[in-house]
C-alpha cells in the first residue's frame, strides 16, 4: 500500500515546503566551556545525500545530536524545512521533530517490542493512522529493508546487521523529509555495509527524503554521498566542503588528503612529533 494512502502529510504540508529541507548556519557546539566546533554551515535539499565526515572525536555525532534537536547549539541556527528549531516553543518543536527519522549508531530498537511493533510505534506516536493503517505501512516499509518475514521477531533475535535495517524501517516509517543515520555501517561486515549502502540509496529514490549521515567508512561515503562536510578535531572548525569523491581526488587540506586516502594524519601546529 502506498505511503501516501496512510495519511501522511504531503510535501506541500510540511512546514517550509519548497526551502531546503535543512540548513545549519554559523552552529557553534560545546560542553560546558569545552568547544566542540564552530563556524558549522551547510545546505542539505530534498533527495540528497549529505556526509558528515572527519577523525573519532570532531564532533560528528554531537552535530546530528544538534540538528535532530537533542542538543540545544552555543550559537548558530538549526533551520528544518526553513523553520528554526529554536526559535519555536515546545509544541512547534515537536512539530519540526515528526519531521526527522533517525538511526542511532546502535540501533536503539526497543529490546521488550517485536519488529513490527518497534516500526509500528513512532507511527502511532506521530501520525493519525489507526491499527490497520500502522500495520500496513510496517510491512511496507520491512519489505523494502527485506525483513518481512522477521516482523514477529524480537531484536535480540537478529543479527547486527538486521538490527540496522530494522533501525532504518522504523526511520521510514511516518515518510519523514529528513534522514538521520549515525553510523550505519559500523559494526557490519563488507557485505553488509554494501548491502545497507543499497538500501539507503533504495529509500532515497522511494521516498525523495534528504539524507544526513555520520561515517568515516571511506567505501560507503565514496558509495553514496553527494555531499559532505569534513569536521577538524583540532581546529575545532570545518576544513573541507563537497562530495567525498571531490575531496579524495581534489581535496587541498593536509588533514582531509590524509583522511581520505587513509595516510598517517599530520601532527597539529604546535603537537611535537612521536
């Protein structure tokens, strides 16, 4: 049954339609008096694929933390579909958040649900489907990530592989404008990271939904980035912007080139050398 036969909002009702479905000006991030990064800025439009990038510790889970809403910026704007998420009070930020589906890096299914009821719940928690409309569009949606047949299961049952693609159902699920997966290949083997490669790209050519994704695995981003944005874990700023593919083959930053073409990565200004 298609998605939008189950009451889900069409693109011209949600909120900004037609703006870029994200935008991130000027973010600044910290912890306390810690600065994680600053001066963060990008674009991310409808149906694109946009990579966060750079070294364990930059900042790049902290930045889908700020976008999704979970952390509140030291300075800058987090704008979803041209609406700034701070800027409204509680209500309309849940409003802005039915907008975004997330993946955590683990997954984060509910271990005591089956996974049909793990998809099934953010649908009932933000959409007006009642039970039949719910279950309906769960076997949708886990028959594009080829776990139908495992909807009964629970997620201790599944391998961490289909734990990811379970993640990623229940992500689809309400039709959301906005994708945000954090990690979603770590852990996996190659075939599996492949595979999850396919089925993202997959739900990009279904859905037309932009695409937000951590990763420092260089065979997916090269994969299927169209965009990208690399974070300096000592900087403390961004130091490169474009494709993977374009910063691997045309990248200038020492610290990008070396990332990218997985060399030893060269000692920060003032670091004495080993």
């Amino acid at each position: 049954m298609p998605a939008a036969t189950l009451a889900l909002p069409a693109p011209s009702d949600r909120p900004g339609s037609g703006a870029p479905v994200l935008e991130v000006r000027g973010l600044e991030m910290r912890f306390g008096d810690r600065l994680v990064q600053q001066g963060v800025s990008f674009t991310v439009p409808a149906s694109t694929i946009f990579a966060i990038m750079g070294v364990s510790g930059c900042g790049k889970s902290t930045l889908l933390r700020h976008v999704i809403g979970l952390l509140e910026p030291a300075g800058g704007q987090v704008l979803l579909g041209g609406t700034s998420y701070w800027d409204g009070d509680d209500a309309a930020r849940r409003r802005l958040r039915t907008g975004c589906g997330m993946l955590f890096q683990s997954a984060a299914l509910w271990s005591s649900m089956t996974i049909r009821e793990n998809v099934c719940l953010p649908l009932e928690q933000m959409t007006d489907m009642d039970q039949r409309q719910r279950d309906a569009r769960a076997t949708e949606v886990l028959q594009w990530v080829e776990l139908e047949a495992f909807a009964a299961f629970y997620p201790a049952d599944l391998s961490g592989g289909m734990r990811k693609r379970a993640g990623l159902a229940r992500a689809i699920g309400a039709s959301p404008p906005l994708l945000l997966l954090d990690e979603p290949s770590s852990g996996l083997d190659p075939i599996g990271s492949r595979r999850l490669d396919d089925l993202i790209l997959d739900v990009r050519q279904r859905t037309g939904a932009a695409v937000v994704l951590v990763s420092h695995e260089l065979p997916s981003l090269l994969a299927i980035a169209d965009d990208g944005i690399f974070l300096d874990a000592d900087s403390k700023c961004p130091i490169g912007h474009g494709s993977p593919r374009q910063l691997l083959e045309s990248g200038t930053n020492p610290t990008v080139k070396a990332f990218m073409h997985r060399e030893r990565l060269p000692d920060a200004p003032g670091k004495a050398a080993p």
